[in-house]
C-alpha cells in the first residue's frame, strides 16, 4: 500500500507550493489515477513520494518510508520521463545493465522484454524507437526487479489508441496480482476508463478522492455518440425537437459521419432519427469530457420562439453544428469523499516469474491509513531532504555492462592507438626527440599524449554518461555516491587505461620498426621505470577524470580538469620545486623500510626510489595533488545532501 501524507514541496519565491499539504493513499490490487491538469503539481507530487525533491510530508511504502527501505528499486518501479538511456544502447543492453544494478539475473531482461512484447526487438537501439516502444521499454525497466509499487508520470503520453489500450491492461494485470500502481494522467476520461480509483488535484491541493464509477457520475458528462451518413441532417433534427421541448441539447460534429449528443440518451435520438428516415449507423452511450461548459453565444438561426442561444462547445476540433434548448447546467461539483477505513494492507514478496507475488492475508499492524496518521508519525510533517537513491547492488557487472554497452570506449581506442603511431612517427622522423617519448608518442609542446588524453576521456565518461543518461536514479537528478560504485568505476577505467597505455606503445612500437627498419625498446631492466611513470601517468588522469566528472556531473568537465593538470597545476608545482634542497633525502628508502611493519628486502629499495622519483616530478605531483583536491571535493559533495544509508 502506497500512502501519501501532506505532502508539500519547498515554495517557490513570491509563489505558492507546486503541492500543498497532499494526503492520499493507492490501495494494493488497485489501479489509482493522480488526475490534474498541466501544472497542478502531479510530477513534482511523485518526485516528493520518491524523495527526489526537499520538501515536507511522508510517503509510505507498506508501512516503510523509501530511506527505509533497503532496496529502494525491488519495492518501487518507476516511470519519470523518457527511457534515460544512451541513444547507442541497445534494448537488451540497457536491460541487462539494470538488472545488475537491481541485482536480479541478467534472464529477467529476457523474460520482461516477451512480457511487454518487445522480444523482436532486443538488438534495436533505444534512439531508433518509437513513442510506443519506448514506453514498453520504459515497462520492462519499471517491472525487473518485480516491485510491489508502480509509480508512473504520464505513461500513456503520445501513445496511440491501441498502445493505450495495451498499456492499461498492462497494469490492470499488475494489479490483479496484488500491486499498488500509481499513474498521472490529464485526461479525465482516461482516468475513469482505466483506473478504479481517481485523486483529482488543483494548483497541488487535493480536489477529489472518488471510486472511478463515482468520479464518472460527478464530474463526467455522459454522451451519445452517432454515426450516420447524414450527420448535418440528423443535428437539425435533433436540434428543432429539443427546442420544442425545451430541453438542452448540446450537438458536436466529431467528424463527417460522427455526432457527439449531450444531454440526450440512444433512445430518444434513435425514435428522432426514426420518425425523421435518418439512416443510423451506431449509437453508443460513451463518457464525455470533465470541463465546464463555456459561456453561451448566440448564434445567427432563429427558431419558432424568437432567437436561439446556443452552447459554443467544440471538442476535438470540430465546429459546433446545433444546439437546442436552454443552456445545459454545468456537471455538478466535485466533492471530497471520505476515506477508506483502514485495513486494507498486504504483504507481498519478489517472486521470481513476471509479475508474480504470493500475496498473504491482511496485514494490520503498524499500518497507517490514509485518514490517520500513524502512531510514529509526528502531528507536523517531517521535512524530507533530497535523497540519494541506492547504487547498483553489483556494482562491478553494472559499470562493465555500461561501459561496453556502447561504442564510445572501442571508438576512443582506434582513435587513439591510430594518432599515436601517427605521432611517434612524425617524432622518431626528426631525430631529436627521447626514445620514451617517441614511444609514448608526446611531443615537447603537447601537455599530454593521445593515449593519457585517451584514458581521461573514459574516465570522464565514467561518471558523465551517468548525468546524462541517469540509469540509477529514478529521474534525472543526482547519481547516488556509493563506495563500491565508486571503487568499480575506479578500477575498472584503470584497467581499461593500461589496456589502451600497452596498444599505444604496441603500435608505435610496430610503425617505428615497420618505417624506419629498427624500434626504440630496448631491453626489460631499461624500460622498467620508464613503464610505471606511463602507468601512473595513465591510471592518474583516468581516476582524475572519474573523480572531476562525479563532481561536477559532466564529462565535458571531467575532461577539461585532467587538461588542466599539465596546463595548470604543473607549472605551479615546478615553480615550488625548482630550486636547491636545504635537506637532502638521501638514505630515504632505509629509513621508510624502518617504518615499515613488515620490512622489505633492500632489493626492492631500487623501485620504491623510483616510484617516489616519479611522484616527486612536476606532472606526478600535479597529478596526486589534483588527485587528492578531487577525492575531498567527491566527499564533501555527497555527503552534504544528508544522505540516509
């Protein structure tokens, strides 16, 4: 059970709260739909409900708020916006990549891409898709983790008649088997044909909290529709008659063919068409609109009593065609009706098969109802602060699955292996440059060489695509801060920058020796230290990358601040370094081995000078201080939102 209590979001300078003090609930095995116009405050009601935006009230999920929760995505499916995945992924892709952030096998993506049917297309990409399939997309990845909640803003927006149609048993069927499904919509009439329950809201205030047959007979007006080849004649028709008997009438000409009758019913249109010889080819009672009727203006017809006033109501663009009678009375208002007794709660478990739960007996204790707040709950709203929804629960299988669900890092290798044999080329030809910098394929002026360019940009891209295209948060907002997504993302570019590092140096290696004949290595005790400065240099301004684009939730960001050390914080460094030492560090690597708990042999006092020789050099110890300054910044940025573990 989905429960909603005064819910309001901060105000908004010189204007009211886009939702005041709104309290409701969803009951389980129900379809409930948050019903409003544009504006009236039904995304950001949703976005409060899953903690995404400050503000104050409560949401419980059966019985639990969303930070109590130890998996926020096993107990709520959501639906904000467009499929926020990359436009290069494919379907299957992006479903594999959730399940490892959920933490269900990787056949759920499977079965729930047959369950929405879209198993026909598992290898299209998600920017090739059209509005329908997207939304089936946007199902499946709602529906992996089988939530006992579904909460949806607009679902069926751009859809058309038949995918509407799909959509609502979609989640007719979700709710049958003991779910609370939960969607906003603007349409009246699709609310009280799809939904068993409808909360009508206004300017973010409860308006209305009616069963759906109620919400129809208070707020919708019922219509006729007619069909017939003779549509114009039958509107005259229809019209003299309900001058004659005073009645009002209200005639809207749909189409060519089709009619529109308020305030009538099929029997008395079908004996009016009868005793007219007007062909009828249907007549349906349907449900018509929830607006007011505008004011009424007289039209140019002048009937047997003097001039007719007639309803200027037009519906899906079509003039209006005849009206009789006096003006007809606007649908009555809405009224708030009283709340369910309580009761009504249910325990419901993630099965393993689509949409499967067993649902066991009521369950009552600790469960609030809608009308009453709970035992633990204070008589003022608790403030809700923005809240980080949780990280992948396998955070390593999900950040390989995203990096290798798109072209960027094959696209970003060629590129790089081909510019740096292009560039050692071009430095070995002149002769004058050291033989690791030709292999490493870095110019004088360059501030970095292709290959460290190389391993910032995926490490940028790490974190970058995550605010671009967010696949572990509900909406586009903040990408949680978790350690081991942290660490997977760390690792995982660090491997893939010593990766690109060796095929760089493989590559000019290879053209060096194919152009001129003979290559620069030499033997392994030469090219050792010369390997892990390249180690470094690569795996540092990966992690730079990673670090810079998690804070500034950019890779365009990420990338300019791994620019930045040689270009910045090099020339900073060399200047505090230059100059003689007042104290020599001679005897450094004995003394440190002093320091040590478990001593190494003085055979490895060689390599740890060196490793502390490259980090005593102008770019390593920009780096580690950028590093560093990077690592603080991460921390501090997500720890003051107040994030609830």
């Amino acid at each position: 059970m989905l429960q909603a209590i005064g819910l309001t979001s901060t105000p908004r300078r010189d204007l009211p709260p886009l939702v005041d003090d709104l309290t409701f609930e969803a009951r389980p095995g129900c379809v409930t739909a948050l019903l409003g116009e544009p504006g009236s405050g039904k995304t950001t009601a949703l976005r409060l409900m899953l903690e995404l935006e400050p503000g104050r009230g409560i949401t419980y999920f059966r019985g639990r708020p969303l930070h109590r929760i130890p998996h926020p995505g096993r107990e709520v499916g959501v639906l904000l916006g467009d499929v926020p995945g990359h436009p290069s992924r494919t379907v299957r892709g992006q479903l594999r990549m959730l399940c490892a952030a959920v933490g269900v096998p990787a056949s759920r993506a499977d079965t729930m891409m047959e369950v929405v049917g879209i198993g026909g297309l598992r290898d299209q990409r998600l920017g090739s898709l059209s509005a329908g399939m997207d939304r089936r997309v946007a199902l499946a990845a709602a529906l992996l983790a089988d939530p006992c909640t579904l909460l949806l803003d607009e679902p069926a927006a751009g859809l058309q008649p038949r995918e509407r149609a799909w959509l609502h048993t979609l989640l007719r069927g979700h709710a049958s088997l003991g779910g609370a499904v939960l969607f906003t919509t603007a349409d009246a009439k699709e609310a009280a044909r799809s939904a068993d329950r409808v909360v009508s809201i206004a300017s973010g205030r409860l308006v209305a909290d009616q069963e759906a047959a109620d919400f129809a007979r208070t707020r919708l007006r019922p219509r006729v529709a007619v069909r017939t080849p003779h549509a114009a004649r039958l509107a005259d028709v229809l019209g003299r008659e309900a001058r004659a008997a005073h009645r009002a009438v209200e005639i809207v000409e749909e189409s060519g063919s089709r009619l529109s009758v308020y305030g009538s019913n099929c029997a008395e249109i079908g004996e009016a068409a009868f005793r007219n010889g007007v062909l009828v080819h249907q007549l349906a009672d349907e449900t018509g609109d929830a607006g007011a009727p505008v004011t009424p203006v007289p039209q140019a017809r002048t009937g047997a009593g003097g001039p007719v006033k007639t309803e200027a109501r037009v519906e899906a663009g079509a003039p209006l065609r005849a009206v009789g009678g006096a003006p007809a009375p606007a649908a009555p208002d809405a009224r708030p009706d009283q709340r369910p007794a309580p009761g009504g709660g249910f325990r419901a478990e993630p099965g393993t098969g689509a949409g499967s739960w067993p649902v066991a007996g009521p369950e009552s204790e600790g469960r609030p109802s809608a009308g009453a707040r709970p035992p633990h709950a204070r008589s003022e709203p608790p403030a809700s602060a923005v809240r980080r929804v949780g990280g992948p629960l396998r955070p390593l299988r999900y950040e390989l699955r995203r990096l290798l669900g798109t072209a960027a890092p094959f696209l970003t290798t060629a590129l790089v292996v081909a510019v740096s044999a292009l560039t050692a080329l071009v430095l070995a030809r002149t002769g004058h440059t050291p033989r690791d910098r030709v292999l490493a394929a870095w110019p004088e002026l360059v501030p970095l060489p292709p290959a460290a360019l190389g391993a910032g940009l995926l490490g940028a891209l790490a974190f970058g695509e995550e605010y671009r295209y967010p696949a572990l948060a509900a909406d586009r907002g903040t990408v949680p801060r978790r350690l081991g997504l942290l660490t997977a993302k760390l690792g995982v570019c660090s491997a893939l920058a010593l990766l690109l590092g060796a095929l760089a140096v493989a590559a000019d290696a290879a053209a060096v020796r194919l152009v001129f004949g003979r290559g620069p290595l030499g033997t392994w005790t030469e090219w050792a230290a010369p390997a892990a400065s390249w180690a470094g240099l690569l795996v540092g301004c990966a992690w730079a990358g990673v670090l810079a684009s998690a804070v500034f939730r950019s890779a365009s960001a990420g990338l300019a601040a791994v620019l930045a050390v040689p270009v910045m914080v090099v020339p900073l460094v060399r200047k505090a370094l230059e100059g003689p030492s007042a104290y020599p560090a001679a005897g450094f690597a004995s003394r440190l081995r002093g320091l040590a708990s478990a001593p190494w042999p003085t055979e490895a006092d060689p390599y740890v000078l060196g490793a502390f020789r490259v980090m005593a050099q102008p770019v390593g110890a920009a780096l580690l201080l950028s590093l560093m300054v990077l690592l603080c910044a991460y921390g501090f940025t997500g720890l003051r939102g107040r994030v609830r573990w």
